[in-house]
C-alpha cells in the first residue's frame, strides 16, 4: 500500500517543518514535507502559520500602517507636512498578500532545489511510521518513512462565548484581511498578537478597545519595560482595559455587544469587529492514528524529551505543536536540530537564549530571565539601564522613548538578561543574544567599541551602567 518510501517526512511546513526538512535534504536524506494549508489563490501555500497568517503579514501591514501614522505624527516634527493623505486599504491589503504569495512561493523554490518532495494534505500518522495523506479531493495515498517528524503547528484559542464568524468576531486571520478600518475594534487579549494588530488598525484609525483578563500587562516581560511599554501604547491611542473579563459577545445589527467585569463590576461595549487573541493552541486534530503511541500532555501538546523525540521509534514533533515558546525561531531551530540528530549529527537549542520581539512602536524585545525571575530563584544580581533619550541617534530620528536594562550575576557578571523597549530594539537584541550564548558578562559588552551615533549605544551604555560607569547618564 506504501509506494514512497523516504528516509524522513516532515508533517506540516511552517517555519519547523519546512526549515527541518531543508536541512535534513542538505544532509543527504531523501525527504517529503506534507502540508494542508490553501492560500488565497485556492492552491497550496507553504510556511505554515508564520508565512500566511503570522509573522510576515503582520510585519506587513505594521510597516504600511507605521508610514501612515509617521505621515501625521511624526513628519511634521522634521518639517514635513503632508496633506490629504489617505490609505487605499485594497493596496495596502494587496501588498501584504503579495509578500506572503512570494515568500510561500519561495519555499516550493527552495524544496525542489533541495530535491524535497512535497506533497498536500492532511497527514495522518500510522503505526509503523507511515503516513497517510487526504487530498483535497479525498483521495488518499499513504507514504512512509524510517523518521516521521511532527510539525503540525497550532490554530488560534477559540472562546466559547465569543466563536469566531469571520466576519465580525475574527481571529489573526480575520484581522489581517479587513475590507475597510473598522470604526471600533474590540480585541480580548492584550498578548502579542492583540498588540500588534490592535496598533495597526489603531493606526489607521479604528478605536481600539482591548481587554485583557490578566491584572498585569505583558506578564512575561519584564515589569519596567512592560510598564513604559504601556505608557506608550496609551500614547498612542490603545485603550487596554486591565482585570476585564469577557463573559459575552453577541453580534447585531449595529455591531458586537460586549459584557465583560472588571474591578468596578460589569459593562458593556460596542464595537464593529471583535478581534479574539488570547493564545494558541497545538494543532493536532486528525494527525495520529489511534495506535501510534505518541502522547498528549493536559494542554493537547506532543509530549517530547528535550531531543524532540516522542519516545516513539522514530518519531519527533517540533515547533508550536510541542512545549516552550510558540515562535517561528524557535521551531526553525528544533527543526534544524531534528535533521541533524537523525542524520547522527550533534543538533542543539539553547533554550536560555531564545529571543522575544513584539513589533509594536516602541519595539519590545528580550533575552533570558527578567528581574523578578532572578528575585524568585534567590540569584544575586546586577542591574544597568539606559534610557534612549540620551542616545543621539535616537533623538535625530525623533525615536527618544524607551531604555535598555540589562541583568548580570552580581558575583560573575554573567549576562543573564536583557530587555528593551524602544526604536530598532529588534535587531539590537541579536548582540545581546550572541553574548549570552558566549556566556558573556556585562563587561565584555562595556569593552567593545559601538560606533557613533547608532542605537546599539544604548546597549553599551546600559553594559558600563551595570557597573556605574555610564557615561551620558548619571549612575
Ligand atoms: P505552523 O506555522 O502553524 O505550521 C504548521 C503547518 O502544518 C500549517 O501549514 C498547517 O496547515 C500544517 N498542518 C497541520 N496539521 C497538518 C496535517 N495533519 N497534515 C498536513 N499539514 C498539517 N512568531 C515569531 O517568531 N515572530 C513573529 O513575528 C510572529 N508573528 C506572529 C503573528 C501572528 C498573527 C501569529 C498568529 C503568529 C506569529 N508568530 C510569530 C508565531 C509563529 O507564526 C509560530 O510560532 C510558527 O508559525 C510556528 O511554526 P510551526 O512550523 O510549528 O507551525
Ligand atoms: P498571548 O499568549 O501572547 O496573549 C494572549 C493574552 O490573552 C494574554 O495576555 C492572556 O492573559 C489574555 N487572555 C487569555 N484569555 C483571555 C480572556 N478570556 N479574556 C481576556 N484576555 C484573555 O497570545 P496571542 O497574542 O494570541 O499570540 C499567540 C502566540 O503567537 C504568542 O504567544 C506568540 O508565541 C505568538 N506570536 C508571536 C509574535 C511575535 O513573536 N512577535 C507575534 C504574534 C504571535
């Protein structure tokens, strides 16, 4: 029944399994990668969630709406005025699309060149490590394998009072494919993707009301850059209720009526589109045969070990649908890792040095413990922080908000975090990164010279302020 036989399938194309399945081509696997996913055009789009509805469309549309918002907010500072402008939503929602369908091409590229074969539909795992994919059509034809590796991803967390119509209660999807700015947004969540999305409708124009259940805003930052973070998406127009909890969403004819508690009881909201991010879940719906023994862990989770491995013969799951943080980066590094271990190379994820970015305005970005892990684990520590309004670069593009802190063994002087909010931190976080993975100390990035007038200034001065020795700040 098998006709195929290849040395590894990868099931799912994301960001884990594409990357995974490139790499274990490159090391001279015979390869098949199965993915489901139809783009827009009704044919299979490669990338998973990352490159049809994740990072790149949303990086997209903050960029198109940022040049937007600059045109009114941030122009007439350098004397630039600009009349009439106006956003012409069909462009600006057709440039996105353009990316994606480049990129999602790119990889159907990038496997032939890699002789990987790709196959679409929905696999399923038999015992015995075969795959069985449906087609579109139905059609089924079952393909096997020595390695099967899981990449199957995850699907956003649909709440059961608020179920998404697509229409007017959306998820990232929905949110990135409006036909006009909606006059009020709602979004429950004020995680990653409500602020993303939430900033580039807000920007356009929409009111934007988001509520978030947790007492704390961007629980796992670290609470000084969370807390000017927030400061400055109130700036920017934001509304982020704290402590509401949602308990109804209804959809009429003059939009979706909200209720929701917060500390000063219940209320209630209109809005025109509701926007729901409040997390995601693995996707693993249909993907394992009853008897293949791979299990779930309490959150619908592949169980794995720190090789990935399933404990299953064979078997690996990778990416979002396993433990640790759902990003693409990480999922391309087990991914990687992954092909390496079953080519019987030494693969390896530093999970301590995994970076964070959000990419709202101000950028938010991290790397390893925020100051309240390091209190709660008794670790003696450090701190520097320098703020962007000293640094030069920053002020000459009218960019001055925000700081960088960073957080040393008090005895070794070990980085052993660092956390940023302001301009460009999303590449600034990058040498921070390569200096945890050194395991570098504060004074290793205080000794490098960091050429002027750039904003990677800031992360030298808050190196030479662990220390008390900045020099364009008091210490
Ligand atoms: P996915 O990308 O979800 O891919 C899984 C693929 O497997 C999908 O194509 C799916 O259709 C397919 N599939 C599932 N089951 C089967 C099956 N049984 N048979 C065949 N195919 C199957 N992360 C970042 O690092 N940076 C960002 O800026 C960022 N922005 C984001 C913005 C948004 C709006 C969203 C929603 C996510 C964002 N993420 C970002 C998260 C990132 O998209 C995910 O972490 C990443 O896509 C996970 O990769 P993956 O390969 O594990 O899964
Ligand atoms: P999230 O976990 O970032 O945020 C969800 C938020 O919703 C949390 O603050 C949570 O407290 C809140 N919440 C949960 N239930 C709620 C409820 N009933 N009412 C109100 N608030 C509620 O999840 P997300 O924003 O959906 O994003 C999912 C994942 O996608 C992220 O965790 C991240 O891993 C990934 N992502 C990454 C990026 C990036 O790297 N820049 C961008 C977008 C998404």
């Amino acid at each position: 029944m098998s006709d195929q036989k290849f040395d590894v399938i990868f099931i799912g194309a994301g960001p884990a399994g594409y990357v995974g399945a490139i790499r274990a081509a490159q090391l001279g696997l015979k390869v098949a990668c199965v993915d489901a996913f139809t783009g827009k055009d009704g044919k299979q789009a490669l990338g998973g969630t990352c490159l049809n509805v994740g990072c790149i469309p949303s990086k997209a549309l903050l960029d198109s709406s940022k040049q937007f918002y600059n045109i009114a907010h941030n122009l007439p500072v350098h004397g630039i005025t600009v009349d009439g402008a106006k956003v012409d939503l069909a462009t600006f929602i057709g440039r996105k699309d353009k990316i994606v369908k480049q990129f999602t091409g790119g990889i159907g590229q990038l496997f032939k060149a890699n002789k990987v074969t790709a196959f679409y539909g929905m696999g399923k795992l038999l015992k015995g490590n075969q795959v069985e994919i449906t087609a579109q059509d139905g059609g089924k034809q079952t393909i096997s394998a020595t390695n099967v590796v899981l990449a199957s991803g995850s699907v956003p967390i649909e709440l059961p009072f608020a179920k998404f119509d697509g229409k007017h209660v959306v998820d990232n999807a929905g949110a990135l494919d409006f036909t006009e700015v909606p006059k009020r947004l709602g979004v429950i969540g004020a995680g990653v993707i409500g602020l993303e999305l939430g900033s580039v409708w807000r920007r356009l124009g929409a009111e934007v009301t988001v509520l978030e259940a947790m007492p704390d805003f961007l629980g796992a930052a670290d609470a000084d850059i969370a807390k000017i973070a927030f400061k400055e998406f109130t700036k920017l127009g934001l509304n982020i209720k704290m402590g509401a909890k949602l308990s109804k969403a209804e959809v009429k004819k003059d939009g979706v009526h909200l209720v929701y508690a917060d500390k000063d009881g219940e209320q209630s909201l209109v809005v025109d589109k509701l926007l729901v991010a409040v997390g995601r879940r693995a996707y693993t719906d249909g993907l394992l045969a009853e008897d293949t023994g791979v299990k779930l862990d309490e959150r619908g989770r592949i169980v794995v070990d720190e090789h990935c491995h399933t404990g299953v013969d064979g078997v690996w799951a990778i990416g979002d649908a396993v433990r640790g943080p759902m990003l693409a980066h990480k999922g391309s590094e087990e991914g990687v890792a992954v092909a390496e271990w079953i080519a019987g190379k030494a693969g390896h994820v530093n999970f301590d040095t995994i970076p964070w970015v959000i990419y709202t305005e101000p950028e938010i970005a991290w790397a390893g413990k925020t100051e309240k892990q390091l209190k709660d684990e008794g670790v003696p520590y450090k701190v520097g922080t320098f703020p962007f309004a000293a640094i030069g670069r920053a002020v000459a593009m009218n960019e001055a908000f925000g700081q960088v802190k960073m957080l040393a063994h008090a005895e070794t002087d070990r980085i052993l975090g660092v956390h940023m909010v302001g301009p460009g931190v999303s590449e600034l976080i990058a040498e921070c990164v390569v200096a945890m993975e050194f395991k570098g100390s504060s004074e290793d990035l205080a000794r490098i010279v960091h050429a002027h007038p750039t904003l990677s200034e800031a992360v030298h001065e808050a190196a030479l302020s662990v220390d008390k020795r900045a020099i364009h700040k008091g210490n």
